[in-house]
C-alpha cells in the first residue's frame, strides 16, 4: 500500500516538473486552442425601417415587420451567424448599398427597370400595388381624379411615379406616414402609395376618417437589392428564398402579417 502511494506521488511529481520545464522553455505565447471560437459570419442589411408592416419599430424600439423577419430567415438560412439591419432614408439605401455600406437592401422596394441598372435584385418575392388614399368623402375613383389636387408621396417611390407619369405634381415626403399624417392635418388631398402600407395605417388609424381605393397602376413586385457584381450572393438569396417558399416558412411570415396566405407568383 505505501509503496503504491508513493510511486503515485513519485509520478505526479515528474510530471509536473515536465510541465514547469516546457512552461520555462516556451516563448511565453499560449497554445492555440484546438477548439477555436467560429468566426461571426454577418449579414449586413439596409432597410427604411418606417414603412409598416414591411419594417418599423416597436415599443421596445427593435425592428420588426414582415421584410425584418423574412431577411432574418433568409440569413439564417444561408449560414450566417448575425443579420445586422441598419436604418437609413430610403432615397439613400441604393447608393450606400453600392458604396460597400451593406451586402443586400431589403425595404419593400419595387423591382423596376430603372433601379435594375444599378442594383441586382433577388426573386421577387412579394406582390404589390399603389392606392390611393383620401378623407371619407372625398371619392377619387383614379389617378386621373387627382388632377389638380395636392398628392403626398413618399420620395423617389413608384407611387412618386406614377402619379409623375400622370403629369400631376407631387408633395414628396421622408417616409409615407409623413405624407398619410399630412392627410389627415389636411395638407395633402391624397396619397399614393403600396397598398398594404396604406391599409395597415387605416388600420392603425381607425378615428382618421381615411378610406382607400385601388389605383390601378399595375401590378408591382418586390425584391432584395445586391451589388451588381456579387452573383454569389445573389445565388445564395435566391436558392435560400426559395427554400423558404417551398418548405411553407415564407407562408408562415406572410400570414402572420397580413392575415392570409400568400398569393401565388
């Protein structure tokens, strides 16, 4: 029994004198762990988060919305580890989007041959159209109804076009609450923009005495704005969209929002 303790403690004692010995001869730079951290793989997303219910803020102040948890899963998806949404004007996404500022923009943006010159865009991945919005009474059936009246726009957004296109003038504002908010204090007659944002503030704004008609500009689809040059992206955002589309997730997010499923395109 003794002579087994003390071989025991013989050998405990050598060995740390091993380690006291290579701990002397090292460079004093600890070892690499053989189990390193993963690097954080970041998604870096640009958004106009003032735009319910695609994006905007909650009472905690954390953005949220329909566009917010689509780019979430998007990201998650295609491996990354983080999705960093930074707000910014929405006049001002596609220029720092091509400054290197972010890697993708998603912001209910309608996918037009115009911002195709300058951006690469995903999939559409949602279906929209512009409205008119008005005071109970007013009855605008149409563009061609607000001749002559003060229409509030959000800047540089296909509502701002259309009605443009019409030969009308525009009352342009940063965000479209701004224009509805201008509607309802009576500084606009109208205010052509997306119908589900023009619908969720109706919504919001129950006492406003707003109703809404179909402007009949078209059809509109939205898509995720990229670098021009970066296909690899693109591809990822793609196949992962589609995904998500297949596999029911998207249908999920989009019934969450806006209480039915998502029409097929």
């Amino acid at each position: 029994m003794f002579k087994s303790k003390f071989r025991f403690i013989l050998t405990g004692l050598l060995s740390l004198s091993l380690l006291t010995l290579a701990g002397c001869g090292s460079t004093g730079t600890p070892a690499p762990s053989s189990n390193p951290a993963p690097e954080e793989k970041v998604l870096r997303v640009g958004s106009d988060i003032a735009y319910a219910p695609f994006e905007f803020m909650d009472e905690s102040q954390k953005a949220t919305g329909f566009d917010i948890e689509l780019i979430q899963a998007l990201g998650a998806d295609m491996g990354y580890t983080k999705v960093n949404i930074e707000t910014a004007a929405f006049d001002g996404l596609i220029p720092a989007l091509q400054a290197g500022k972010y890697d993708c923009v998603i912001s209910a943006m309608t996918i037009t041959e115009e911002r195709a010159k300058s951006v690469q865009f995903s999939n559409k991945y949602f279906l929209s159209g512009q409205y008119i919005a008005m005071k109970k009474g007013a009855n605008f059936k149409s563009l061609n109804d607000l001749k002559g009246k003060k229409i509030g726009v959000q800047l540089n957004t296909t509502g701002q076009y259309a009605v443009e296109e019409k030969g009308m003038e525009t009352n342009k504002y940063d965000t479209t609450p701004d224009a509805m908010n201008a509607l309802i204090s009576g500084g606009v007659d109208a205010v052509v923009a997306d119908s589900p944002v023009v619908l969720w503030f109706q919504a919001q704004n129950p006492n406003a005495q707003i109703e809404s008609v179909n402007a009949d500009s078209g059809e509109e689809y939205y898509g995720i704005a990229m670098k021009l040059d970066n296909k690899e992206l693109a591809d990822k955002m793609n196949a992962s969209l589609k995904k998500l589309m297949d596999s029911g997730k998207y249908n999920e997010i989009y019934k969450k929002w806006f209480k039915e499923d998502a029409p097929k395109f």
